[in-house]
C-alpha cells in the first residue's frame, strides 16, 4: 500500500518513480508520464515532418513505455530506454509509411575534430521585444525546417544528443552504431544546421 501524495510523487526521483511503476503503482506511473511526454513530444517534432503523426507517435512511444517498464532492469537507466523506445518507434514510422532511412557515406576522416564542430544554437528565448520575438519565431521555424531536411539517421543523431542531452556512447547503443559514426552523424548535422543558419548567427 502506498500512502504518497500526488505532491509528494513529484518529489521523487525518477529512478524511484520507476521502481514504484514497476511494482503497479499507477500513481508512479502516471507521474513518469506526466515527466517525459514534454520531451517524447519534442523528439518527435523534430524527427518527423508530417505534423498530424507527431500526437499518435507520442501517444504510441508514452503506451509502449507503460506497458514495457517491468522489463527495464535498472531504472538508472531510464532514459536511454525510453529513448530506444521513441528511436524504434520512429524507425516503425517511417517503415509503415514505406520511406526508405535516407543514407550519406561517412569518411573515416569525419571522426577528426568532432568536438571543435560548432553546436546548433539555442532555440531563441520567448522573453523578448516583439521585434525580436518575430526574428526568434522566423529562427525556429529555420531550425525546424533544417533539421526536417537532414537524412533520418542524422536527424535521429543530434535530436537525441542536442535535445535530449544524451551522450555518443548511450546514442551509438540506441542506434546500434559505434561511437565513431554517432560523432561524424552529429557532425555532418551541425554542420548543415550552421550552414543554413549562417544568415540569422552571423
């Protein structure tokens, strides 16, 4: 039996919030929920471009989570699994709708100076004159637009590295890819990214 309180459940940490979801406590799981569905959303606006799948991807992404957290053996690491949950998800999209995961070769030498490639700019504050708040509403739109426009592997590589914070080596074990090729994916992305931005950061 369980005594929290919702207030109290926001308290906890996620590690515990999973332990306690894993042992059927609806109100741990309903938390967990309420945590990531911001972020689960977020992946998907900016890996899919079809707008009316964003809602059903994230639904889809939010149950498989739900059904499959007693699986997950150490809650430490929840979210690297959720976010293999949301990459197969993605992957099961774009093979229902018959796309074939857009490819570029990968020289060895793209494995150089990873880490002196610029990283995308920040999504601009809200918190604005209006002026400004019209260019960091055009600057969003760009962001989205280009990252839409990159392969899906690349797209896939730097959501979850620059929106979802997660580190090469946890992106090449959700990718199944070595550390090597996540860097030089990230890479060739910034660099695009930069190249389309170069107007608005110049």
């Amino acid at each position: 039996m369980y005594l929290f309180s919702k207030k109290q459940y926001k308290k906890c940490a996620t590690e515990e919030l999973v332990e306690l979801a894993q042992k059927d406590n609806t109100e741990a799981l309903e938390e967990l929920i309420k945590r990531n569905q911001s972020a689960v959303y977020a992946s998907f606006y900016y890996l899919s471009s079809e707008c009316q799948d964003i809602l059903d991807l994230t639904q889809e992404a939010l149950l498989k989570m739900a059904r499959n957290i007693k699986s997950l053996k150490e809650p430490k690491k929840f979210k690297s699994w959720l976010n293999q949950i949301v990459t197969n998800v993605f992957y099961d999209y774009i093979r229902k709708s018959n796309r074939a995961p857009q490819t570029i070769p990968i020289d060895k030498s793209d494995d150089e100076k990873i880490d002196s490639c610029p990283k995308i700019i920040d999504l601009p504050c809200k918190s604005k004159n209006p002026e400004e708040n019209t260019l960091g509403d055009e600057l969003s739109d760009v962001i989205e637009s280009s990252i839409h426009k990159l392969p899906s592997a690349f797209r896939l590589a730097i959501v979850l590295r620059e929106f979802q914070g997660l580190s090469y080596e946890e992106i090449a074990e959700i990718t199944k890819t070595n550390v090597g090729t996540v860097k030089s994916r990230i890479a060739r992305a910034r660099s695009k990214l930069q190249e389309d931005l170069k107007s608005y950061i110049a």
